[in-house]
C-alpha cells in the first residue's frame, strides 16, 4: 500500500498532514472473555445480564461476503469491558474470532481493496489506527498521532484517511491556575461537538467530504439544535454547506455510489430534538433537494444507498418496533420490507441482501441477513445462543387501550417466566424516559423488562403520549405537557391491568429514569394510593431548577415552553406550575431515588432534593448515589449494585 494521506477533521477545521506507517509490538495483559457462568436457575440475573456479548458495528467487506463485527464482554472482577472482533460470512458460514487482546479494537472498517481491516485501539499507549489481515494477523500500527484520534475513514481510492481527534482549547483564564498544578477547579468552556464517523463521509472520486458540523459556541450552541451539512473539496480547498436554511439537526451525510446524489437526515425545526427525521436528497450538480419522506407520518434513519443508486434504505420505529423501508428514487415510493416484533436498527448492503443489526425485548443485538424482495430474514450470527438457551424468558403481549379521552394507545405486557394466570403477581408500571422516542423491542441492559419479570413481576409499559412509532401528532403533544395526558396515558394503563385477576391490585409500583423519573415524581403526588413503591432514576424533581442546571439548553424550551420567569408565557407557566416538587407535600410512598454524580442533563441535586423531602416528611425512602456514573450506570460492579438494589427495595415493598 502506498503512504496514506491524512485528512484531519476537528470540529470545523481540515487539514491534510502525511504521515507514514509505524510498526509496533502488541503487550501482553489480561484478556477479558467470554464469561464463564455456573447457572443456578434458568431465572436472569443482574451476573447473568451483564454476561452478555454486546454486539455492534456490522461492516460488509466490499466483495460483499463477509461481514466484520465487535462484540464487547465485561469483567465483573476487573469493572470493565473490551471489545474484540469477529468476522462471518454473509451466508452465516466461516465464523471466527480474528483478535483476543487487553484492549479494545473499535471502529474497525474494511481497507477499500478487502485486503485489509483498519481499527482502532490503545495498544501503543494512546489511540492509534492500525491495520491486520481479515485474519487477524501482521498487525501494524499507520498512525502516530500526537494525543490520539478517535475516528478514520478511508478514501475509496484508497490513497487518503480521513480522521478526527479532539483538539485542546486555548484557555484565556491559563494565568489564573500559574503555581497551581494541584488545583481542581474548572471554568467551563463550551461543549464539544457530538457525533462520530457516521457524520462524515468520502465521495465516491475521493475528492471531496461530506460532513456534519454546528458552527457554534457557548449560549448560542446550548439554545439551538441548527447543525448543517458541509461539502469540503480537497482539490480547491472550498467548503460549500449544502443545508444553508434549514433550521433544525442535519445530520449523516451519506453519498450516493454513483456521487450523483447525497442523502441524509434532517430536522425541521431549530431547538426541537425531537422533530421528525426526515430523509432528504440533494442532486450534487444543481444543489436540488428533494423531501424524500414528505407525507410519510415516520422517521427515517441508518440510511444505506443500493448499489445502483437507485433506492435508499432505512430504518423507521412503527407501533412499538422497528422495521426496514425502501425510498425508491425514480418514483418516489416508500415501501416496508420487514413486519414482526422486533427492532432493525442498522442496515448495511451484502450483494442482493442487507445486512441489519436486529433484537428483541427476549434477545440481545444479533446479525441477520434480509432478503428485500420479501423481507425473510436469516439469523447469521449467535453470540449469545449457550446463555439464552438456558434461560426462560417471559411472554411480551402487546395490548390496545382506550385512553381517557378515547385514543388507542398500545401497551407492552411482559409476563414473568412459567407465568401462572391463576396466581396473582405485583406488577411495575414503566415510566418511560425521553419523554420522546420509541418504546420497542429494545434489549436494555439496565432497564430490562426480562429481569423484572424474571423476579416475578408483570411489567406494564404504556407507549403513552411522547412516544415515537404512532404519528408526529401523538409524539409532540407531550411538548409542554409534561403534567397532562400522558400520565393520564400512565393511569389508564395500570387500572386496566389492575382489573386482571393474576395482577395483585394491591401490590403495584411504579418505576421510572431521567422523564420517566419526572413521571415517577409527579405520579407520587396524585396517584391517590393505587401505588405501594416508587423508584426514580435520574429524574427531574424541580422543574425551575432543572431549567438553569441542564447541558441542553433547546431541550427545556422546547419542551417546558420557555423560562420560569417568563411570565406571560401561558404555556411555561402551566408546566411550571405542575413540577413534581409542588406536589411533594402529598407524598405518603415508598421511594427509592438514584442519581449519578457526573448527570449533567440531570443533575444529582434533583435526586438529592427528591430524598430530602421524602426523609422530612417521614416517607420511606433510600438514595443510591453514583459519585462516577452519568446520565447513565455503565460500569459492571455499579450496575449489578443497581439491579441488586432496585429489586430489594421492590421485593421489601410488595412482596
């Protein structure tokens, strides 16, 4: 191979810098596997949840015959995880491992000739881009990049990479930390950008970049969600930004194979994340954009170009799933491949087939290879068939529901393993977060409905008002109403399945994260005694302070309407007035509260405020505090105290 040019992209800036091959050695250090777990029962665990390979990032070489992929395995013993790589062929045949090594490789892609997988990891002391045979052998370190990178793509001409790396900002307050190299302190700078590979992309003549980029800084980048789409020409050096006037987020630029064409994601309105995704198409020679999925009540995402140029690919959630779409180019017309209960998440070409990432609320993310002509799909890969079959999973059963105000609204029930109609279960109502989004066949890895039902509870997960799959309209009527239908939506749903004769009406929680602890806070206020226990995770308990301590500033005007201090604003005012610390005074349940530290989109003074009042008021309630977890748990021994935790304090409550 011949030396590689490197292009740079930081935020908004490219440079083209060269830079040769170096080759290095790999350590030797323990290895994490595969977990080797001694089942007692055929019952989950919060051991047996975290003993899953977590699989991702399905990349088809450009033969189209096999298919490279990680899979991540995590140490209970060791508080981590690592991430190897496998390949398999796209008929399913020829699995094998090709690395076993201390540290992660990620990112991994094919070298456009196939001769070649390039990836990432730490092996050198910082993240570097090495390469190795499909195989897995002569491993060689290309790049040497000063403080690392974090992402690369090769040029299809294969003579270019294109890479990222975080690039330090000059700090204007330098002098006031000189004879202080112990001090912790921080002033704030603005936020990084966000997103990764998947926002840029080479065209198909290697001479330009398509890319994503939100030119903005400080309290201008908090209140708006206007990024924009960037073509960068290396030959002239000249940037032109193809979405110049649309407002909202638009994102993962993805050229066409014939470089006519560049398709993408876009939102329509500044300051809403939440908008319906849109697929949009630019002509690149007259600059044309077309609204591909105008008309069509979905969103759209992972698109993947056929190989004449002639269609798009996509994926969109659907009544509580996810399936696979074509957009067919010459006419315009949407059709959906796949129908079933579970979630496509990612769809990538193999000749006549796609390749797509595909789980279920019973199984982890799995490869399966889809026929589009009729949608029938093959299992090709098993990373996790020992575990599950020694498991029993619970029945999912979807439900329509009749909403206070006469809408139907579908309703996920998951019974427990060896489900008994004859005997009664406490049951958990499921607040879900967000508050937009879908709730679908999704496998959580915290928030698992089959553990739940594993301990013997029934799950009853309302897609209530806010949630995504059901129309725009159903989605935004959350926006601003936090307080109003959906937890309507919420109560509507648990008297129904409190009428069930298995369902002990008398043993019922509710549970809930980040809005949905929002849910679990409000509905402790007004549930009138229909709930015996209450857990909230990262919820918003005070919604004025929530306003000034969360990182996304367009999040809480959109959604809240505006500013507590606006006061002739009707719409603020009335969500306002409905936050769940005005409430507090009627609690009188048990309440678990859990919150990270390192939570800044809500803040652990939400949580610690939450606890404080229960205490004084002399409800039972417990604090699980993460002093090193975010928004999220995502270390192995803090998230089997998390599981372990939440099912003591239900456990003690109802049963």
């Amino acid at each position: 191979m011949k030396k590689l040019s490197l292009v740079f992209v930081a935020a908004t800036m490219l440079t083209l810098v060269l830079q040769g091959q170096v080759d290095q050695q790999s350590k030797k250090a323990k290895v994490i596997d595969k977990p080797k777990l001694s089942l007692t029962s055929d019952r989950m665990t919060p051991e047996v949840l975290w003993a899953f390979g977590r699989l991702g990032g399905p990349q088809v070489s450009p033969d189209g015959k096999t298919v490279l992929y990680g899979v991540s395995y995590y140490s209970i013993e060791q508080n981590k995880g690592n991430r190897d790589l496998y390949t398999v062929g796209a008929n399913g045949k020829n699995y094998k491992r090709i690395t076993k090594t201390p540290k992660s490789e990620f990112n991994a892609i094919w070298r456009p000739d196939g001769k070649k997988i390039g990836f990432l990891t730490s092996e050198s002391g910082s993240v570097q881009m090495w390469e190795m045979a499909p195989d897995g052998s002569g491993r060689k370190q290309i790049t040497n990049i000063e403080g690392g990178i974090t992402g690369f793509k090769y040029s299809p001409d294969q003579r270019k990479i294109v890479y990222t790396k975080e690039v330090p900002v000059n700090n204007k307050f330098e002098q006031l930390y000189e004879g202080l190299p112990n001090a912790s302190g921080r002033v704030i700078a603005p936020m990084k950008p966000w997103g990764g590979m998947e926002q840029i992309c080479w065209a198909p003549d290697s001479k330009a970049l398509a890319y994503t980029s939100k030119k903005m800084i400080g309290k201008e980048y908090s209140l708006s969600t206007n990024s924009e789409n960037y073509i960068y020409n290396l030959e002239t050096g000249k940037t032109k930004n193809f979405t110049e006037g649309m407002m909202g987020f638009d994102i993962a630029p993805v050229y066409s194979p014939d470089g006519k064409y560049i398709a993408w994601e876009s939102m329509e309105r500044d300051g809403f994340e939440s908008d319906k995704n849109r697929l949009y198409i630019v002509n690149t020679k007259t600059w044309e954009k077309t609204y591909a999925t105008e008309g069509f009540d979905q969103n759209a995402g992972s698109l993947q170009w056929s190989a004449d140029s002639r269609s798009i690919y996509f994926t969109s959630n659907v009544q509580g799933t996810f399936q696979i779409y074509q957009f067919t180019l010459r006419d315009g017309k949407i059709n959906k491949l796949t129908e079933g209960l579970h979630d496509y998440r990612g769809v990538t070409l193999a000749g006549d087939k796609l390749i797509a990432t595909m789980q279920t609320m019973a199984m982890p993310t799995e490869l399966f290879s889809v026929n589009p002509a009729n949608g029938d799909a093959q299992q090709i890969t098993f990373t996790n068939k020992d575990l599950l079959s020694k498991l029993k999973m619970g029945k999912t059963e979807g439900r329509w529901m009749k909403t206070h105000d006469g809408k139907d609204m579908l309703t996920w029930i998951i019974y427990p393993p060896d489900f008994d109609p004859n005997k009664k279960y406490p049951t958990l109502l499921y607040c879900k977060g967000g508050p937009q989004g879908p709730l679908s066949q999704s496998f959580h890895y915290r928030w698992n409905y089959q553990i739940m039902a594993a301990n013997d509870y029934i799950i009853v997960a309302p897609g209530r008002r806010g949630v995504s799959g059901f129309g725009q309209a159903w989605q935004e009527q959350i926006s601003g109403d936090y307080h109003g239908k959906s937890m309507q939506d919420y109560l509507t749903a648990i008297d129904i399945m409190a009428k069930e004769p298995f369902v002990d009406e008398n043993n019922l929680g509710a549970i809930g994260a980040s809005a949905g602890g929002y849910a679990v806070y409000y509905l402790a206020g007004v549930h009138e005694g229909r709930f015996k226990a209450f857990i909230a995770h990262d919820g918003i308990f005070n919604e004025e302070a929530q306003y000034l301590e969360t990182e996304e500033m367009w999040f809480e005007n959109w959604d809240k309407g505006g500013a507590f201090w606006e006061f002739d604003n009707k719409v603020a005012m009335e969500s306002y007035k409905h936050s769940p610390h005005k409430l507090v005074h009627k609690w009188d349940t048990p309440i678990l509260i859990i919150h990270g530290e390192l939570d800044y989109r809500v803040v652990f003074t939400q949580g610690m405020t939450a606890f404080n009042a229960a205490i004084l008021l002399d409800v039972p309630a417990e604090f699980l505090y993460f002093p090193d977890e975010n928004h999220w748990v995502l270390q192995p021994q803090n998230g089997i105290l998390w599981q372990r935790t939440f099912f003591d304090w239900l456990d003690r409550w109802l049963k």
